[in-house]
C-alpha cells in the first residue's frame, strides 16, 4: 500500500473554531435518531388472535363483565399504548450542523489526532496491509476519509472493527466522535477545504 505522512498547514477557519459541545451533542442525538429502524410493534386487543365471542352472559353469573378473551387485563390479551412503527428522524438546521462538524474537526485538531497522508492507494484488498498501515501510524482506532471511491481501500478496512472509510460527502460528527484518529488524504483535505469556507 502507498501512504507517506505529510504536514500540511491546515486552515484555522476549519481546524481551529472555538468548540460547541452543545452542538456536538445535538448533532450526534439526531445522527443516532435518523438511524432508529422504528419498527417496534405490539398488538392492540383488536389485533390479537380470537376473542370474537362474549366469553359469558353479561348478567347473572356472579363473576365481572366480559366482552373479549383478548382484553388487556387477560393473560394472553392485547397491549394497551404499546409502540407502534415510527418515524423518529428529523433535521437540524443547516448551519448548526455546519458548526458542529467544524467543532468535531477542531476537537481533532486541538487533540493532535489528525494524520495527513499523500494517498492512499492499493492493487487489491487486502486486511493484513490496512492493519499493518495503522499501526506503522500508531493508530488503533480511525476514520479514513477519500475524496473518491476507491474500493480495494474500502473493503480492506471493512474487517476491522476500529475502523471506517468514507468519501468527503459522508463526513459527520457521529463519525469524528466516535473514532480516535481521523486520517485524511491530502485530495481529501482539499476537497473538506474548498466545501466548508469559512
């Protein structure tokens, strides 16, 4: 695999805004609600199987009144305001999410956890040398990102549990948080700088 490490000058307006935790916080709560499946499912008493007949007379036997074996009070009975399928995503406003991902990229920054390579190049895919590329870094836990696709780095990482490869377009807050190191290609540097001004 290529990769030489190179120290670029990084843009302030990008790599060094004041931090907005508040910002973080609220970016990553509607990250991780936009990806909830929301298919919990439960079945209201007129949904459970059976239940169709009175199960008694109304009047004369001495014990409660009863309409259906499938009341919520009966073993086996319907459940009362259980979920139902949702939609629980929602978005934030453009900006606040603008600032949040400067604020992520800026904590990165400030940690010294960003590593500029040249490229990151590869003839097939191959886990053993993303592996050893990381630790020749010193890196166990990164967010790789590409300015292109390019599908022998992509599956090679794929594996590994610490970590993920993206395109420019997919960088997100969630993302930044949520590994230690953020390496970037020098293409993929540019292209952060030209879509994010200040």
């Amino acid at each position: 695999m290529s990769a030489q490490i190179i120290h670029p000058e990084l843009k302030a307006e990008i790599f060094q805004v004041a931090l907005r935790p508040h910002l973080l916080h609220d970016v990553v709560t509607m990250q991780r609600a936009n990806r909830r499946a929301g298919t919990a499912a439960t079945k209201s008493k007129g949904f459970v199987r059976g239940g169709g007949k009175k199960p008694w007379k109304q009047k004369g036997t001495g014990r409660a009144r009863a309409g259906s074996i499938r009341s919520p009070i009966w073993v086996g009975g319907g459940t009362i305001f259980g979920p139902q399928p949702r939609d629980y995503s929602y978005r934030m406003p453009k900006k606040a999410r603008r600032e949040a991902l400067l604020s992520a990229l800026s904590l990165k920054h400030k940690e010294g956890k960003i590593v500029v390579v040249d490229k990151l190049e590869m003839e097939q895919p191959k886990t053993k040398i993303m592996r050893q590329l990381l630790e020749g870094m010193n890196v166990k836990s990164a967010l790789i990102v590409l300015p292109q696709a390019n599908p022998p780095v992509e599956l090679s990482a794929r594996n590994l549990p610490k970590a993920k490869v993206i395109r420019v377009e997919g960088l997100n807050v969630y993302d930044l948080l949520r590994f230690d190191h953020l390496i970037l290609t020098e293409g993929a540097l540019r292209l952060i700088e030209e879509r994010l001004p200040a």
